[in-house]
C-alpha cells in the first residue's frame, strides 16, 4: 500500500493558493459565458418572435403562444400583404430620399463645426462648446412645441424637408466625434499647406475632410440607423400617406378595433433586414472609428 505525503513547506502552502486561484477563473469563465448567453437571448428573442409571428395566420396566432412554430414555414401572403397594402416601395423611396440629404448635410455641418472650434481662435468658444454640450442634455420632448411651430413657419410642414432640417440641426454628437479625430490630426499639416498658399476652406477640404474617412464612415452608419429607424419625427411632420417613410407603414395595420400582427411583424422583418445586412457587412468601421478617435 502507497501512502501520499503532504508537502510541506512554501510549495505545500501554495498548493491551496493556486487551486482556490484556478477555481475562481473557472467560475468567472462560467458566469461570463452565462451572462452572454441571456444577453443574446435578450437580443434574438423579440427577433424571433417577431420573425415566428410573421408567418403565422391569423387563426394560429389567436391559438398559439408567442414562440410557437408556424403550420407552414413557407408562407409569404403575410410579407405580400405588408409590401402592397402598407406601400411600403414608396415608404422606402421616401426613406432613402431623407436619409441621403440628412446624412450628407450631418457630414457637411458636423465637420466644418468640429474644424472652426479646434483649428480658429475666436471669443467665446468654450461658450460655444458649452452650448453644444448643454444641448445634448436637454430632452427633445421639451423643446417640441417650439420646434414644430419653427418647421411650420418655415413652411416645412408636411413636406420632406422638416426632418431632413431637424435631422441635421439637432446631431450634436456628430460633431464631438468629428471633433475627436480632428485633434489627433497634426497642426503642421495645417501650417505646411498654408505656406503653400491654401486657405482655410482649401485646407479644409484637401487636409482635413480627406483624412476624416473613418469618422465619416462611422457617422454615416450611426446616423444613417437613426434615420432609418426614426418613427416620431416623420409621423408628426409628415402625416400625408403618400409620404410615409417605411417605419410609419407600418402603423397603417393598427386600427381601432384591434391590429394584425402577423402583417405588422412581415412587414417589421422587411424593414429590418436592409438595416441588419449593411450592419454586418460595415461594422469593422464602426468600431475602427471609435477606437481611432477615442486613442490619442
């Protein structure tokens, strides 16, 4: 018969030490994985629900539970019902139509802003930049009398151009993140093009924008969900249905006496599915340009 001796001494002593080490990381390992796990499920399961919903009928919905399986996975009269009925080809052409001039004119705006505060010298900038801060403070419900009757004055009002306006007057973070990557771009590339002759607004647009892709990028893809995504704005200011942009198409399914889901859920998967496709495919720029800007 062996007989196991216990050492002793530093290496005996460190022996408890190193397993009560190796137990805590395999617990912290677990709970991490735990912890991502019910965040997916948080994410995928109102996705699935909605996508289980959408070729569902009528009938099976009234029966069945929010996660039951469809009778027929092939039913598309659902996504035919949600593409004719809710308009949705010209919901989408109002969409691209708002989100081209919105995101073009966040880009324009936001990086002259960013290059006057941290290239000139003038009194009252850090006022200036104080404003900018408190106005991202400020909830918008707040300030949405005023802004409506600003819009209507300016005969906006049920046209295309009163969000595309708000959209771009009001994206104050597009410029801190404009102004982020401008000040890790060096002041003699600035001076150098100014012996040569450039001015401000060629510097600008040789120097500066040029350089800037990567914060353009990432403003685009922020900017461009905001958008897309946007339900408040367009159903205030556009009630007209021939200017229904694709997240107020679906309200169209919602009456008073009940709504059809089913439609409402095709017609939900049809809208997010271009937004899910351009994020997978763009997302590497979202997090380059964050990380780019945020490192100095």
């Amino acid at each position: 018969m062996t007989t196991r001796t216990i050492p002793t001494g530093p290496a005996g002593r460190l022996a408890p030490l190193w397993r009560t080490a190796a137990s805590a990381r395999r617990i912290s390992r677990i709970l991490t994985y735990i912890s991502l796990v019910a965040a997916a499920g948080v994410v995928v399961g109102p996705l699935l629900t909605v996508f289980l919903t959408s070729l569902k009928t009528p009938r099976e919905l009234a029966r069945g539970g929010v996660f039951s399986l469809p009778g027929d996975w092939l039913n598309l009269s659902n996504y035919l019902t949600a593409f004719e009925n809710g308009n949705m080809l010209v919901a989408f052409g109002n969409t691209a139509f708002i989100l081209v001039f919105s995101v073009t004119g966040t880009i324009v705006i936001g990086t002259m802003a960013a290059y006057a505060i941290d290239r000139f010298h003038f009194r009252m900038k850090r006022l200036v930049i104080a404003l900018f801060l408190m106005a991202t403070l400020v909830p918008g419900v707040t300030t949405q009398v005023a802004t409506f009757k600003v819009i209507d004055a300016f005969g906006l009002f049920d046209t295309r151009w009163g969000p595309i306006l708000l959209y771009m007057g009001t994206d104050i973070v597009s410029i801190y993140i404009f102004l982020q990557f401008i000040r890790n771009i060096p002041v003699s590339l600035d001076e150098a093009a100014r012996l040569d002759g450039a001015s401000s607004l060629k510097i600008y647009r040789s120097v500066i924008l040029p350089l800037l892709k990567p914060a353009i990028a990432t403003v685009v893809i922020i900017k461009g969900i905001t958008v897309y995504n946007e339900f408040y704005i367009p159903f205030l200011y556009m009630p007209s249905e021939e200017l229904g942009v694709i997240s107020t198409s679906l309200f169209r399914f919602k009456g008073p006496f009940g709504a059809h889901w089913e439609i409402i859920s095709a017609g939900a998967v049809l809208v997010i599915l271009p937004t899910l496709v351009i994020f997978l495919a763009l997302q590497r720029f979202i997090y380059n340009g964050f990380t780019a800007g945020a490192v100095k």
